[in-house]
C-alpha cells in the first residue's frame, strides 16, 4: 500500500504535463533545425537556462564538495555535454519519434552499467527484458535493410552517455540535494559545451535566442514537473505516464513537421517501453521486500 503522502492522480498529472513539456523541447529543437550547428545551440540553451539556477544558490551554499565529488561532478558534466549535443544534432537528422523512441534506452543502459561498476544482480528476468529492448532498437533502425544515418548512429551514443551522466546521479543522491545536483549539472553542461560551441558558432539572431530561452524554460520545467510528479506517486504510477511521449512525438511529427508515421519505431518503442516497465516493476517488488536499497536505479 502506497504511504499516504502518496498521491496517484496528481503524480500523473505531473507526470503527463512532464510529457508535453518534454516534447515541446523536441518541437522547438526540430524547428530550429540547422539554423544553428548543434552544439552551439546546446550551449545556449544550459547557459541561458542558468537563470533557473538562482533560487539554488542557498542550497549550494551550504554545501561541502569533496574533492571525490568534484571528479564525480566534472565527470558527469562531461558525458552529459557530450550526449546533449548528440542528441542536438540527432534531432535534425531524423524523425522525433526515433529520437524519443531511442532516447528510452537510456534506462536500460543504466541497468547494466549499475550491474557492470556497481555490484546490481542482473536476475534472468530482467537479462530477458535488456534482450527484449535491444531487440526493439534493431527493429527501429533496422540495420541491413535500411542505411543508417548519422542522426541514428548520434542518438546511439547519446543515450549511452546520458546513461553515464544518470548513473553518475544515482551515486551522487545519497550524498547530496537534488538541487546540488541539478545545479552542478547545469554549470559542468554550460562549461562542456562551450569549447564546442566556440568551435562552430555562428552569431544567433535575436529569434534563435528567443527560441533557446524557450528551449531552456521547456526543459527546467520539464524537469521541475518529473521531480513534482516522483513526489507524489510512486515510479511504477508515474512511468507508464511518462512514456506517453512516444504518442506525443508520432502526432507531433506528423501534424506538424511531415513525418510519416513508422509502424516500425511504434513496434520497437513499445517493446523498450514494456521492458523498461517490467524493470521498474521489478525494481519497487523487490524494494517492498527490502532486498535492494536502490530506489533510483531507472529514473531518467
């Protein structure tokens, strides 16, 4: 029975708004397109996003980082960096729904890289569920009967990275706030991207910036949401919610931007998102029996 500061509808709606707001990232991304070089816009979008950071500060202060966490931090900033302007660039190349799609493997890689440094038990079911999800990103790339695209050989690695930056979270939250956390990841981001930026810019129009403090406003809040919506509802309410994108990002790219509607992403992100459903499933039965003291091991 869920505590009764559980509240199951109003994780949902939170989670539902997490959604939109997510996708409304993906759509402003896709409309910028190639008007600036992915990485540069990457980097407008953390930097002006640290306005967001100011209500943080009293957080931040009264915190001690170690040198450990220093390296974890730096570290994490990095491979953050590093698969935020893949997924940038990602977003130009191909449609929203293979991104969004692809982008659920995140999960999974956190699962067997948590089995791999950190000691996690990797049980038969859940070697079955990564297999089933491996198995729907072949079926949504298809490779041998379609040439791949460096959109889909960038998302790749974006999700492998992103799963290196959550796992480095998963390490970090018993030993600091999330906001310590979110502000740390935002300023090791900003720092990332800016050689990259330097690297390609182009000087942005006064429009492409607008877009990018939307960009940013889309994404914190996107965030500032999922958190509302973890709070309120246990993540075996709330996930299934959360995938919910993959519905979102179909109708979006065929309303919108003239994608034709893949029945093959839909089959390959349905077998990710029931993989990673059954590995959250899992993760909170075997929490209620105490045998894992992992409650975050998934969370993206």
């Amino acid at each position: 029975m869920a505590p009764k500061s559980h509240n199951p509808v109003l994780g949902v709606f939170w989670m539902f708004l997490t959604g939109l707001l997510f996708v409304g990232v993906t759509a402003v991304v896709k409309f910028v397109g190639d008007g600036l070089p992915a990485a540069q816009a990457a980097f407008l979008r953390y930097l002006l996003g640290l306005v967001f950071l100011i209500p943080m500060i009293p957080a931040m202060r009264q915190v001690v980082l170690t040198k450990r966490l220093w390296t974890i931090f730096g570290l994490r900033g990095l491979a953050h960096s590093i698969a935020v302007a893949l997924w940038f660039y990602a977003m130009t190349r191909i449609s929203i729904a293979e991104v969004t799609a692809m982008n659920f493997l995140n999960p999974i890689y956190v699962t067997i890289a948590a089995a791999l440094f950190l000691g996690e038990k990797l049980a038969v079911r859940r070697i079955l569920a990564i297999t089933a999800a491996f198995l729907g990103a072949l079926i949504i790339l298809r490779p041998g009967f379609r040439e791949l695209s460096p959109g889909h050989i960038a998302m790749i690695f974006a999700a492998i990275f992103f799963a290196a930056s959550y796992l480095s979270a998963k390490i970090m939250a018993d030993e600091v706030s999330p906001a310590v956390v979110v502000f740390m990841l935002s300023v090791t981001v900003t720092i990332g991207l800016a050689p990259m930026a330097w690297a390609v810019w182009v000087t942005p129009t006064w429009p492409q910036i607008g877009w990018m403090f939307v960009l940013a406003a889309l994404a914190t809040g996107g965030h500032y949401t999922m958190t509302l919506a973890f709070a309120a509802a246990p993540l075996t309410v709330t996930q299934p919610v959360y995938f919910l994108q993959l519905v979102w990002a179909v109708l979006l790219g065929w309303a919108v931007f003239n994608e034709a509607v893949d029945i093959y992403v839909i089959m390959g992100g349905g077998m990710i998102i029931g993989a990673v459903s059954f590995i959250t499933w899992r993760e909170h039965k075997i929490k209620q029996r105490q045998v894992t003291p992992s409650s975050s091991a998934t969370k993206v």
